[in-house]
C-alpha cells in the first residue's frame, strides 16, 4: 500500500520556473544582505496571500517587487542626505553670515566654506537638515516620486487580486445555488399547486 506524503508549505506554494528572481530593474542587487531582505520579504507574502493560479502569481509578485523599490527608494533618501551634510552645514553658515555681508556672493560662499567647521556649534540642527534636503531638492523629489509610484503598484496589484479572488468565490456560489436548486428539482419534482377558496366567492384560486 502506498503512504500519501503531505505536501508542506513550501511545497504549495512553490514559486513557478518561469516567475523566478527579481526583475531587470532589481537585477543590481550587489548586496547580500539586501537580497535576503528580498528573499524573505517575498516568503512572507507568499505564505501570506497564498497564490494559487498563474495570474494570483504574477499579482502576487508584482506586489512583492513593487514592495521591495520603495523601500529601496527609501534607502537612496537616506543616502542622498548623508551625503549632503557638508553641503546643508556650509549653506546654513552661508545664510547666517549673510546678515550685514557687503562682498560679494563668491566671497560669501568661500568664507562660509572656511568657517563652516569652527561656526558649527552655532548652527540650528533643523537649518542644517532644512538645507541638506534643498541641496539636493531635486533628486529627492525624484526619488520621492519613484516610491510613490511603486507604492500605487503594489496597491493596485493587491486590489487586482482581492477583486480576482471577490469574482470567484461569486462565480463558485452561484454554481453551487444552480447545482442545489437541480437536486431539488430531481429530488423532489415541481412544486404542487394548492386551490384556495376566495371568500368572496368568486371562484377558487390556485
């Protein structure tokens, strides 16, 4: 007699040959550390949404991808403002010393630059971050806008698949309806006409 083995999880939910591995756009993932982000980020979806057809998988996945860039564009803010600390500190020095300044913008700029070490103390830290980011306005809008996108992907997708799933369990009950009103009819034929007196005596009624 042969045993039947119970598939694991694992086994269920087993990625398809032709969904494997991130896409072209996340192909460039040197680091280790961040691809097993990646890789298990995408285990706990998995085991969470629960695909079970070729177009639950590819929803699926594009929510697991798209998941995945926005954190990523995350990560580039945040490097984008480390590297923008020299600059936010010698333009927040630049405004302060601009007060009562009658050279010009270039010696305002060279004198903010040597003096942006021994003036740091003085400096408000949330100057100092106000302009970090408008040093680099520009590629953190960009950024920003990246993440937003990506985000809306992956809310989409999961509306696609709630939608899917929310039509074929439908679909499923309204067979089911249809099957059990044929049994009934087999089972137990048409219903019976009754004749019921009018009380007005106008004739019987069925």
């Amino acid at each position: 007699m042969t045993s039947v083995r119970k598939k694991t999880s694992s086994e269920v939910f087993r990625t398809p040959r032709w969904l494997r591995g991130p896409p072209a756009s996340l192909r460039p993932i040197r680091n280790r550390q961040e691809l097993s982000i990646y890789r298990r980020m995408r285990k706990a979806v998995i085991q969470e949404l629960r695909p079970k057809t070729p177009m639950e998988w590819i929803y699926v996945n594009e929510v697991v991808n798209a998941q995945f860039s926005a954190m990523r564009y995350g990560t580039w803010q945040a490097a984008v403002m480390q590297f923008s600390v020299g600059e936010g500190l010698k333009r927040a020095v630049k405004n302060r010393l601009r007060t009562g300044n009658k050279g010009s913008e270039a010696d305002l700029d060279w004198k903010a630059r040597e003096l942006a070490a021994t003036m740091r103390r003085y400096v408000n830290d949330h100057a100092i971050e106000a302009e970090m980011y408008l040093s680099r306005c520009s590629e953190m809008d960009s950024i920003h806008r990246r993440q937003v996108t990506a985000q809306r992907r992956r809310d989409s997708s999961l509306r696609l698949l709630e939608q899917r799933r929310s039509r074929q369990q439908k679909d499923a009950a309204q067979i089911t309806r249809a099957l059990m009103d044929e049994r009934n009819r087999e089972q137990f034929g048409p219903p019976e006409m009754v004749t019921i007196a009018r009380k007005n005596g106008a004739g019987d009624a069925p």
